[in-house]
C-alpha cells in the first residue's frame, strides 16, 4: 500500500477530505481545511477499517461518518465511504501532488507537522 492517501468530496457546499499517511497509521478528517478528527496507530496494530463522526457546519449542524477500510494486502488500495443523511457516499481518492508540481522532499517534514510540532513545544512553554 502506499504510504499516504487522500480522498475528497464536496458535501452540500463544504469540503470533506480524509488523509492517511505512513501507511495508515496516522488518519485526519478536516472540513473545509480544518481538522476535525485525527487517529494515529500504534506500529504493531493494523486496523481494517478506520472511522470518524463530525458534523457540517449550518444552522443546524449536519452530522456524518466516515469509514475508511484498510485492505490486509499491499496491493489493494483502501476505500472511503462517507454516510450522510442515511445515504452512504464512496469518496474518491485524489492524487497528493498538483499537477505540474514536484513532491516534497524525501525525508522533509510535513509543514502541518511542523506546525503540531512547534504549537505542542509553545504550549508547553506557556
């Protein structure tokens, strides 16, 4: 399997976006850009499915999950399905990169970890 993933749905005007890295060990929900859900696991423990519950922001809330099924196998890629209003939805799995860009460095931290990073050192700090 490869070592992260992303799948994204726009649902009734908002962004829904599922991230996976190092192998599905470290999972985020965000909505419209903003983490509502993280899930790390530890190394030795391999979940076959993943899932999140959160709400859309209005007037009321709406309220969805979202279940992302790892696979036992390297070679077959996880799914997402994202559940609203009794309706489930499969989410799509976009590519990491923009077109026309390069990927990031090898062995570079994320810019979102370095932000956790730093956010987890000023609190401890403060």
């Amino acid at each position: 399997m490869a070592r992260a993933h992303r799948f994204h749905l726009e649902v009734e005007g908002h962004s829904v976006t599922v991230q996976t890295r190092h192998a599905a060990r470290e999972t985020e929900l965000l909505v419209d850009g903003k983490v509502v859900g993280y899930q790390r696991t530890p190394a030795r423990h391999r979940p076959s499915a993943t899932a999140f519950t959160a709400e859309l922001p209005g007037d009321p809330p709406e309220p969805f999950a979202v279940t992302l099924h790892i696979r036992e196998t390297a070679e077959d890629a996880p799914t997402c399905v994202l559940e609203i209003a009794g309706r489930s939805r499969p989410m799509p799995e976009l590519p990491l990169a923009r077109p026309g860009t390069l990927p990031p460095a090898a062995g570079r931290p994320a810019l979102r970890s370095a932000r956790r990073l730093l956010r987890s050192t000023l609190r401890r700090w403060g």
